[in-house]
C-alpha cells in the first residue's frame, strides 16, 4: 500500500473545528486513513504552516467556457448569451473544448478545487481532460431543444441519455454522469415528458438551471399556471439525486419543494451579480433544509473558476439579500465551499475524516492578508485566494505541490488555450 | 539623474487603451519622463508578459485594523462596532497601531496599491510607517464626540486639526492630510460649526463617514429635517477638496449635490455588503457626474485591503443596484481602481502618462485565470487578483520587485503583528 502524509499542518475537520494534526493517505485507494498526530507515509506533503481543508467542490460550471474568459462583459444574460455567447460556441470544435476544459481544470486544481459538475457539449473530450488532470467531476451533455426541429431535439436528448450511461464511473470511478436539459423553458415539455422517466430508468440524476433570472420564471408561470419548481416537480426532475443551477427568483412555496425533495441548489453568487440576474434567498434556503451548494457557473459571467472568490461573493451577496449582516455566516460558507455542495452534486468529497476519499486542499496562511489568525474558517470564508492554495490532491493523487501542477503541463496549456481562443473569436466574427 | 525602464510589457494609458510600451522614469524627481518603445534607464524592471497599470489608490481605509481581521465576523456595523470594534481599539496603544499599519501597507504593496487614504489614531505611527514602507497617502485623525465630554471633545478636534497641519508635505511630499470628523452622527453639530471654518483655514480637505447606513440617515432628518448631505452641505463640508467614505443610502437630491460641489464619493463595496449595510447607487452617481472612487474600508469589514477585489466587488454590486449588467463596466472600474479615486481624494496619482509621479504596477498576466487575453480591462476589472501583481513602484522607487517587498522585511512584520493582535485581543477579553 502506497501512502502520503500530510504533515505539519492544522486541519478543518466536518464540523468546522480547526485542530493540529497530520493526514495519512492510501494512495492505491485513494482514501484517508487517519487524522491524527505524527503520522508518517512514504511520501510525505509538507502543511507546515497551512490549513489543510476537503478539497473545494464546483457545483456549477461549463469548464471549456474559460476560452469565452472577458469576451463579452457587461451585458444581460439574453442579449449575451444570444448575440454573444452562443454564435461563438456554434464555431467551438471538439478540440477547442478540450483545450477549453484544460485550461479550466488546470485554474481549479490551482485554487484548490477537486471535485465540480459540469454541463457541456463535445463531453467526451471533457471526460477525457478530467481523467488525466486527475479531479472529481459529475458531467452532462446539456440539451436545448427550442431552437431546434423535433429530429434535432431527439438526438441531442439522446445524445444527453447515452453520455450519462456511457461515462458513468469512467476515470477509475472518479467520473459520474447526470442528464441534462438546460434548463425548464429551453427544453420543450413533449420532451421533458418523454426523457426524464428515461433518465430514471438508467440511474441518473437530473441537472438543470433553474430560475435564474425573471425571464425563466414569468413564462413557465404563465403557460403552466404554477411556479416553475413546481413545474419541474411535476415532471419528476425535483428527486433527492437532483440538483438545479441557480435558484435566484424562487419563492416560499418552491424553497419548501425542495428542502421536501432534497434536491439540491447550486448557488452561483459572481454569476448572479455580473449578469445582474438578483439575489437567491440564500439564508432562507439554508433555515429551510435546503441542500445548498456554491458554483462559478463558467468564466464568462464570473470571470474566473475560484471557489474562494465564490464563498467569499456568497457570504457578502447572502448578507445583502437577508438584509442582515449575520446572515450566511463563514461556517455555512465553508461548510457550501466543501461538503455541502459535494452533497448538493452527490459526490462524496468535501470532507476530512477517516474512510472518505482523500480529496484535499493545503491553504498557506502565513501571508499578510491571512494574518493575524483570530479565525482560520473567517480567513477561509472571507480571506483567502485561489494563490493562497499550496498543494491540491485528489482521490489520493497529488495534482499539485508547492504550485507546481503536476498532471497537466501549465506553459502547454495555457499557449494551446490563447491560441484556440484567438481563432474561435476569429471565427465567430466573421 | 537616476533612471529606471519598465520594459517589455503593455502599458495601461489614461483613456483605457492598452499598448506595447516601455516606461522611462526618473527616480529623484519621482515622475515618469517618457511612455514609447525601446526605452533604456540605468536600472530596469522587466515587465514582459505583464500589464503596467497605474498603482492602484484606495480611497478609504483604517489600515491598522488590519489587526482584528477576522476577529469579529458576521455582525451588522451598530453591534459590531459598539461589542467587539471599539472595546478592541480601545486597547490598542500606539505601538499596536504602528504594528497594524506595517502589516497593512505590506498587503497593500503586494497588491499593488500605492496611494491611500487613511482615518485612524495615533497617526503619527502612521506617517512613520508610510514614510519607511514608501506610498503615497491623505492621513489624517478620527474625531468621535458623542462619547467624550466637552473638553475630550476638543482636544480630539484640536489633535486632527494639529495632526493635519504638521504632517501635510511629509515623507517628502508623499503624505497629504485632511481634517476627519468621524460622521455626521458621532461628532456633534456645534463642533463642527467651530472646526470646519478652522480645517478651511488651515487649507485641509475634510474626510467623513457619510450615508453607510440607513442609522445614519434618519437621525439628520429627524433632528435637522434635511437629508444628511444637505446638512453637510450648510455645515460647509461639501468643497471640491472634501470626500465622503461610502454614501450608500444617497437619494436623488444628495447625488446632485455631490456632483454639484464636487465633493468625492469613495464606495466601499465589500465593506458595505459584509455589513449588510445596502448597495450604493454607483451608476447613478457616475452617471450624475460625481467622482465616485473606490475603498476597502478596514480589514475587519473585508477581509482584506486588495484593490482588485473590490474593483471586482464594485462592478458586481453596481449592476444588482442597478438592475442593469451593462452598469459600472470594466471601464468604468479600472478607472475607479485608479485615477478617479486619485481625484476624490486630491492625490496626484493614477495615471500612466509622461510628468506625473511614477506610481505604478505590472500585473503578470501568464496566469491560468488571466488566460486567454481577449480584453485587458476585462481581465483588470474581473479577474486578476492581488497575488498576480509582479512589481510595485511609488513616487519613482520600487517597494517590490518580483514579488518581494523591499521597503518592508514581510516575515518580521508578520510576526510582530501576529504577536500584538493575539496580546490585544487577551486585553480586550478580559
């Protein structure tokens, strides 16, 4: 049995508590063996003035859009996804979403994050991008079927059914899939009627955006009649396996849904704002039970993939829209930044304790904006930054020491990605 | 004359563009001399892949609060400040403060800040502190009455009309100064009817709280039945050398006057989130006209003093107040992180052009999350943080250079502060 020790470090355990401890590793299994003091591995990760904390969990992007990163600023979510947005995607190639997706697995692992959830196209590629980079991910094709004729909208619906089976535990385990049609108003109902049952029978969860701005909700509430959570409901897309994206316009009666339900809300703060789409009910949803996790959504409306860019966003955006500056305190947020959100996207990450995968995060604290430490879960929540993150490992591996990225070769990435992203624009404007 | 070359990068120019540029300055007379191609100084600074910015200007701080960072998280300004803000201060001695602002100006010089505006106490700790680490800064003395009897009312007011007098023109024409009554509610009207014809007098631009919170708009109107700007106004603290910290809960009527007057509004995003204390209606006032700049505010409503996150923070919290994503663009915001904030607070600084002072920045933009580079500002205003700054130069001298500060020895300072916070907040809890 091959295993790694953290050493030096103090650790954040489940629940919030801050110790001194060690960390041993299996690596073969890729699971932690013990916390606890003077544990020696073969190998050994220096923590020694760090905060070993779970990896960080992405419960919301579209990793490849980091080729989009500062296209189109400024502009509402319509009008930049439709005149913006997606004439570029219509010119992206298979192998511009893989190099996409390594340049977006490449920032994550840098600030720490080893486990996301990823709604794409060209997913294959994005299966294979993660296999080597070495995180944890729940993947999807994701469907839109309202621009498309009705043989159009069957295939890609298949396409989103077949992904889902195929790459199920692909990676080593470490991939799993879920079905996902965009969203509840750019997936015609015929087909949300037909496919959902589908996607029942092959086992796999649902994931989709859900009220995310007035223009999501107002349609479904005028030709259903009910609250577009309730709708979804109706359909058989609100399961305890289920996870919606953004849940900013929801009401009492759609929070009450889901805290029943148990599926999860994937809150993306930096989306929110920079689109000015509003504010979720963050608190409210937290006191109802509702599973909550935190996502970047993609790079184009954030504009960058850090987790702890996004739990500090969701701490200050959570206290605004409370109107309460005690509101979504730093313990729920680092409790959204790791195993809330692993729970919300149904993965099992995000915790430090023995038995579990050894998904993990070294933060160096000693740096001056981390300084004094009065309160390592406030510096977690409010101060630290995706450079703070010194080692990055998941399901045992190492996939960063001492910043230096160790599964993917950083200068390669980063020339391939400029390069596709400079003839993608190119393209899209001609 | 010692010269220096910053060559190799792009340079940001005062109208928003971004070029290929060297930058030829002259080190004794502290200004920049020349802005082209190929240009050679005795010294160099190489900023190849990089972006030269202006140094970035926060306009509103209490740099040495950087002690209680993190001490008291997750309350709103009123209780935070009366249970756990002001028993910690009243602990700190002047060697605290001293303390505080190293550990302070350290974060600032890593990220690429080099002017500020600062109200504290024990100022001339402060001046030391500025003077060694190299920035530029307006300081000056908090004034709080409504705690003190008339004759430690007095000689508060008379130490910040005293302190603003001496040390104007300090650390060889770094350090301004300004007369800084805390607010409109915690010094009493007659004092100010005595001091501010004194403050003009003396030539020294005022520096207060103003509209942060909705406590500190009603007690005006009740008491003074006008709108507390309009009560600035009367009480002559609205001149064009005058700048306001937060101005959240402005009306219509209030953003004339500002922009009338021309008096600075230095919006607090983070602060102004964190403590639940509203959004600031920034487009509106940059629309208006008025000079809005931008603040972290102290460390303990942050958490932390980087300029590029507030940039960040300001251009999400405008467009939510605003109900618009094309309010406060990246434009807009890279001005705010520069040269528009220089002018609310009267500094000469901001600008990358021949014949002001050299203060400067170089972002490295070889990052995974500055990748690919379809739009600098873009990049600037979202996401580059604080770690990405390379080199940081003021008044033509290098505080930093390939991220190591010159000016400051970072790991005594770390220590130092560590050691004070933990003793202060020991006294505090007794």
């Amino acid at each position: 049995m091959a295993t790694l020790s953290i050493t030096g470090g103090q650790v954040l355990l489940p629940d919030g508590t801050v110790t001194r401890a060690d960390v041993l590793i299996d690596q073969e299994g890729g699971e932690i063996l013990e916390v606890g003091p003077d544990l020696a591995g073969e190998e050994t990760l220096d923590a020694s003035g760090g905060l070993v904390t779970p990896g960080f969990v992405n419960g919301h992007s579209h990793v490849a859009m980091t080729l989009l990163r500062g296209y189109a600023d400024d502009k509402p979510l319509e009008s930049w996804l439709q005149e913006d947005i997606w004439p570029a995607e219509g010119e992206l190639t298979a192998e511009d979403v893989r190099v996409g997706a390594e340049l977006g697995l490449l920032e994550m692992i840098k600030g720490g994050t080893t486990a996301f959830a990823d709604m794409y196209f060209e997913m294959p590629e994005i299966v294979d991008a993660v296999d080597r980079a070495g995180l944890r991910a729940r993947l999807g094709h994701g469907v839109v079927t309202v621009v498309k004729d009705d043989a159009g909208a069957r295939e890609d619906l298949e396409t989103s059914l077949e992904f889902a089976r195929e790459y199920d535990g692909a990676a080593n385990g470490r991939i799993s899939t879920a079905f996902m049609p965009h969203s509840l108003t750019t997936v015609g109902r015929e087909y949300l009627e037909e496919f959902v049952p589908k996607a029942r029978e092959a086992g796999v969860p649902i994931h989709y955006h859900a009220n995310e701005t007035v223009d999501e909700v107002t349609p479904i509430v005028e030709d259903r009649g009910v609250r577009p959570l309730a709708y979804a409901a109706e359909l058989g897309m609100l399961e305890p396996e289920d996870f919606v994206a953004h849940g900013v316009h929801v009401d009492e009666s759609e929070i009450g849904l889901l805290a029943e339900a148990g599926t999860g809300v994937v809150h993306c703060p930096a989306s929110n704002m920079k689109l000015a789409s509003g504010m979720a009910p963050v608190q409210r949803m937290l006191e109802a039970g509702v599973t909550v996790g935190l996502g970047t959504d993609g790079a184009a409306s954030n504009n960058d993939l850090s987790m702890l860019d996004e739990a500090r966003d969701a701490a200050m955006i959570g206290k605004l829209a409370a109107e309460d500056a005690s509101a979504v305190p730093a313990e729920r947020i680092v409790e959204m930044l790791t195993h809330r959100t692993a729970d919300a996207i149904g993965l099992e990450s995000g915790r430090l304790e023995e038995g579990v995968p050894a998904d993990l995060a070294v933060i160096d604290l000693e740096e001056p904006h981390l300084t004094p430490a009065h309160d390592l879960v406030s510096q977690l929540a409010y101060a630290a930054a995706a450079s703070d993150v010194r080692h990055t490992i998941c399901d045992g591996q190492v996939l960063m020491r001492d910043r230096e990225v160790l599964t993917l070769e950083e200068d390669a990435v980063l020339e391939r990605a400029s390069e596709a992203a400079e003839s993608l624009v190119a393209r899209a404007e001609e």
